[in-house]
C-alpha cells in the first residue's frame, strides 16, 4: 500500500511538473492540438449527416403503426396494390376504429422534379397523396404557414424543409407536373420526421393527375397496441388472394436509413484515420520536442530517485491532455459550423431526395473527443519510452 502511494505522488510531481512547462513549449503543442481539432471536425461533421437524416426519416416511427406494402417491395416507391388489398387491411384484425371508421390510410406516392435552390439542378421530390385518415396516421403534421389543401382543386401543403431546399416551393407558387397546375396553399411541419421533405395532397386527386387508377403504393394502419401487430400482419400474410409485406413503421424507417448511414459512417472513419494518422506523426514530433526540452528536467527527477514509470506516464498524460483539448475545440467547431445544417441528400431505397438537418449529438461529441484521446495514447506512448529510458548521467550532462 506504502508502495502505492510513493508511486501516486511520484507520478502526479511528474505530471505537474510536465504541464506547468507546456506554455515553453506553446508552439509545437499548438500544432498537436490543432492537428486532433482538424480529425475530430472532420469525423463529427461526417458522422452529423448520417445522425440528422437517421433523425429525420424515422423520428415519427411507432410501433402501434403497420405499414402495408406489395410483397418483396423495400420502399413505397417500388411498391403498388389496388381496392382489395386496401378493404383488406381495413378488415384485419386490431385496426383502431374511428367512430365505426377503420384508421387506414392508402397512400398514393410519386417522385416529381423540382429545382434545388443550391444548384438549380432537378431533384426527385416525394409528392405523396393521403386519404381523409391520413392526418390520424402522421398526427405531427401541422399547417404552420397557409392552409391546408382543399380535395379534387389540385392543391398541396409542402413539408417546411422542402419549401427551404427546394425552389418554386413557396407559399402561392405554381407548379406544373404531368400536365396539372397545382398550387401551394400552405406549408406544415411535422416534429423534423421525413414528412417534412415531401408535397402532399389527396389521394384521389393524385391518382387522377398521374393516371393511377384505384391503385396505391402504401396503406398505413393504426393498431389497437403494438401486441395487436402479429395478429394483424398474420391475416394479412395468410391470405392467399394478397401479396403484401408487413412492418412496423418505426422498423421499417429505421431500415430506410441503413445504407446511407453506413455509407457515411464508413467514409467518415475511413477520412478520420487516414487524418488521425498525420495528427499522429504531429504529436508524436511536439512530444519527442518535450522529451528533449525536459531531458534535465527528467534526468533530476529520476537522479532524486524517482523511477521510469511515472515519467512515462507523465509523457502520455501530456499528449492525451494535448488531444482533449484538440476533441473539445474540434468537437466545439464542428458544432458550430454543422448543428442544424439543411442539406438533402438521395434516399437510396426510394431515389427520391431526403431534406434534413445535420445533428451533432452529445453522443457524437463524445465519440470525437474519445478518439482524440486515442490519438494522443498512441503519439504519446514512443516518446514516453524514450523519456523513461534516457540515461541519467548523460542528460545531466547535457544539461
């Protein structure tokens, strides 16, 4: 126990000693510091797109929602079905009842071009058609601007990130799509969830400008619980005149953000290796310059009879604190430049443009400065051997 304590002290005279000498040494730790700092914005702001759209796609999900799609269909873009399967869902089993009305919403879903502000460039936007339950199935949809659409007079509300990013969205403009004016009569919102990136109007409406028939690509139902879901995905699936697959909402919008969050996941550490490497090489060489500038220093300490260990850890210590504050001021920037941040970006499953903010979470902040700790172990630990290793006699010398 004895033991113990002597090596605490003698490490935590080392360390103390270390750090109250970094201000001679001010340019070079300057460098560490903003090498770490360049690593951890780099990979924060990365990681910031994947966690805003991750956020927006499936922020609304629930687990009390079904979503019915054609059988083998990965997204409503790619999926279809006509009356039948419609009248079917509403007839399953567990489907909350309004008033004697099922909570079913069969919703028709195109992709129509419109011009991103940023580049002027088309862009495939969602413009999806609801049904009179449809507001019961997206309850945070809300007018905050306008009115909301009038049924069969080809008007729409658009999702307020839509209007931001995308041109001739706002309140009055007029578009044109496969030969139909339609005119914007109010924008909504909806808590931040992938709503807010489409066009909506009524269903019939849609079907009849883009000659759709009685023919939709989703219905979404409100389930008594979420314990109703199996009974009802199962008098679904069973049927032997359907071809349908069932989900929960939330599973399945978690599952329509899987590929980009990969995407950019991987790209992102991928960068911030590569980066960390030469953030490395930087505090490695503002180490090795510590180590020579407190050689004496060193050298008096162990002649005193302090031994080789707490002088390595005093090493390491300085380059993980030079990497803590590179992750705090990184993590700090990358907040500032990228929290809240409107971009959109292609949903791969649906090839349709996704409006969203970048979100630096506490988690991602976090995440930066743990690597930047990492990065500092791994250039402080050579000239932390060699500072435990230097000769006594000779760097009394030196000095």
């Amino acid at each position: 126990m004895r033991g113990l304590i002597v090596f605490a002290l003698e490490t935590f005279a080392v360390v103390r000693v270390g750090i109250a000498s970094l201000p001679e040494r001010g340019g070079t730790a300057l460098v560490a510091v903003l090498g770490f700092a360049g690593v951890v914005l780099v990979l924060t702001g990365m990681l910031s797109i994947s966690a805003g759209f991750t956020a927006a796609v499936s922020r609304n999900g629930s687990p009390e929602v079904a979503v019915v799609m054609r059988g083998g269909s990965t997204s409503e873009i790619s999926s279809g079905f006509g009356t039948d399967a419609v009248r079917a869902v509403g007839q399953s089993p567990g489907v909350r009842q309004n008033e004697g009305t099922p909570e079913v919403s069969a919703e028709v879903l195109v992709v129509v071009d419109v011009p991103k502000r940023s580049t002027g460039k088309d862009s495939n936007v969602p413009f999806r058609g609801v049904g009179d339950q449809g507001y019961r199935l997206h309850p945070k949809v809300r007018v905050i601007d306008g009115r909301m659409y009038e049924p069969g007079r080809g008007e729409v509300i658009v999702g307020r990130q839509a209007a931001s990013e995308f041109a001739g969205l706002e309140l009055g403009a007029k578009r044109r799509w496969q030969g139909f004016e339609w005119t914007v009569v109010g924008v909504f919102e909806a808590g931040g969830g992938l709503e807010e990136s489409e066009i909506w109007t009524d269903d019939r409406t849609l079907q009849t400008a883009f000659d759709r028939g009685a023919y939709w690509q989703s219905a979404y139902a409100r389930l008594e619980s979420a314990e109703a879901f199996d009974g009802f995905k199962d008098s679904l699936t069973a049927n032997p005149q359907l071809n349908v697959t069932v989900q929960r909402q939330d599973e399945y919008l978690k599952a329509q953000t899987e590929a980009l969050a990969i995407f950019v996941s991987a790209a992102g550490f991928t960068i911030a290796f590569l980066m960390g490497l030469g953030a490395i090489f930087g505090a490695v060489n503002s180490m090795y310059s510590a180590v020579v500038s407190r050689s004496l220093e060193i050298a008096t300490l162990r002649a005193l009879g302090f031994s080789r260990f707490p002088v390595l850890v005093s090493v390491v210590f300085e380059a993980m604190l030079l990497g803590l504050a590179g992750g705090l001021l990184g993590g700090g920037a990358a907040w500032l430049m990228f929290n809240g941040y409107q971009a959109s970006t292609l949903n791969f499953l649906s090839f349709s443009q996704v409006a969203f903010e970048f979100a630096v979470t506490p988690s991602l902040l976090v995440t930066g400065i743990v690597y930047a700790l990492v990065l500092g172990f791994v250039a402080g630990l050579p000239p932390a051997i060699r500072a435990a290793r230097l000769p006594i006699a000779s760097a009394l010398r030196m000095g």
